[in-house]
C-alpha cells in the first residue's frame, strides 16, 4: 500500500488507454481505406466519380450528412442512380470518401505552408495561414475535417477510420518538421513529438469550434499563439520547470 498522504506514480494519460479487443490504429485505417478505394481506370470515370463526391460534399457542408440524400447527390451531381452505384456501394462508402475529399481540400489551402514545417518561421507562417482562411470566411464554416467527426464517426466506421487518417496526413507534416528540428539540435533532445503534435492539432480544432460558434477568428489566433508558446518551450536549452506536487 502507499504511505498516506502520497499519490502513487501514474504514467501519461496517452499510455493509460485501456486496450480493447478492436482497436483502430493510424495504420490499419489506411490499410482499411487503401483496400476500399478502386478509383476508375479512365479519365472519364474518375472524372464523374469526383463529380459525384464534390457534389456530395458541398451537400453535407450546406445540410449535415445525416440530411443528405443519395437522391439530392444525383441532381446535384447530374448523374444516373447507376452512375453513382457503379462508383459506391451505399451512402456509408460516399460519405468515407466525402471524408478523403474535404481532407484533400484542407491540405491543398495549406500546401504552401506544410511543405517543410521544420522551423520556427515556418510553423508560425503555417498558423498565420490557418487564421487568414479564417479572416478570409468571417469565422464560418468550422474545419472541414472536424465537422465531420461529430457526424460520423459513431455511426460509419469507415468514415471514422478515413477521418483518423485525415488527420494523420495534416499532423504528419508538423511530426516531420519537428523531428527534423530535434535532429538538428534545435528541439530538446527528450521532446515528446507526438505528444507536441496532438497538442499543436487539438489548439487548431479547439480554436476553430471556437471561432465558428463566435463568429471570431481572434479565438483561433489565441488558440495557435498558446500552441506556439507550447511549442517553443521545447527548445533546446530551455530550462523546464517541474509541474510535479
């Protein structure tokens, strides 16, 4: 037993996740989503399959998913019922790829940014970007890849799967920056990446419900200029200051 008074050592709370009989990891999602997507072989196929996704994306960001029919995907696609069954099995495997769409959309507004996040200038030019898109929309919209999960991911799990993956393509490019910065000397040599990185993606999310529900792109700027500060405590050289009781 422990004397009283004294809390006993726990470890992380990242590693006191209690296991479970089917657990979806970063890498059995893709290998999931890899083993889903039969993209058409001709330029004319994989032309209306992105028709018919673009279609139904712009519908679930307008209306939600959940108020989305195939019926409405069709008009606004301007395809046949058999045109969007050649490319889909049901409503649950459109909306996975509606998921992969919008996660594509995302990066291609920052891929000037992410390119190489393996600097301070450059991670904080990555964040200006995230608060112009916003200033740029008057604080609407959300993030396109976060919206989704409230929607989908209790009820389609394949969505969900492509959804984590999502976020793992948009994290890998700061997990990358940030190793090459701990190589070089410039990150303490114990900094905990993947730690920095869940942290540095929950601010981005936290800041954008934030900035969606008032309407105020300052929320995701304080948001980012803590995950920054964050960040920057990690440098190398930098004097940590035990938190322990």
């Amino acid at each position: 037993m422990e004397p009283a008074g004294e809390v006993p050592d726990r470890p992380p709370a990242s590693q006191r996740v209690v296991a479970r009989d089917r657990v979806w990891t970063i890498e059995s999602s893709r290998s999931y989503t890899s083993r889903m997507v039969d993209l058409p072989k001709t330029a004319k196929g994989r032309a209306t399959r992105a028709r018919i996704v673009a279609a139904a994306a712009a519908l679930v960001r307008e209306r939600g998913a959940a108020e989305t029919s195939l019926d409405e995907v069709l008009e606004r696609a301007a395809v046949s019922k058999s045109q969007l069954y050649h490319y889909f099995q049901d409503k649950a495997d459109l909306l996975r790829a509606v998921v992969a769409h919008q996660a594509d959309t995302v990066l291609a507004a920052q891929e000037l940014q992410l390119q190489a996040l393996d600097g301070w200038a450059a991670i904080r030019a990555w964040f200006d970007r995230l608060i112009a898109l916003q200033v740029e929309g008057q604080g609407s919209g959300g993030c396109p890849i976060g919206s989704l999960v409230p929607q989908l991911a209790e009820t389609n799990e394949p969505a969900r799967a492509e959804l984590a993956v999502s976020f793992d393509r948009w994290e890998g490019h700061l997990r990358d920056g940030l190793a090459a910065m701990r190589a070089r000397g410039e990150l303490r040599a114990d900094a905990d990446i993947e730690a920095l990185v869940t942290a540095t993606m929950a601010a981005v999310q936290g800041g954008l419900v934030l900035t969606q529900a008032r309407r105020d792109p300052t929320q995701l700027a304080r948001a980012l200029d803590a995950a920054y500060a964050h960040l920057r405590a990690q440098r190398a050289g930098v004097r940590q200051v035990s938190t322990e009781l």
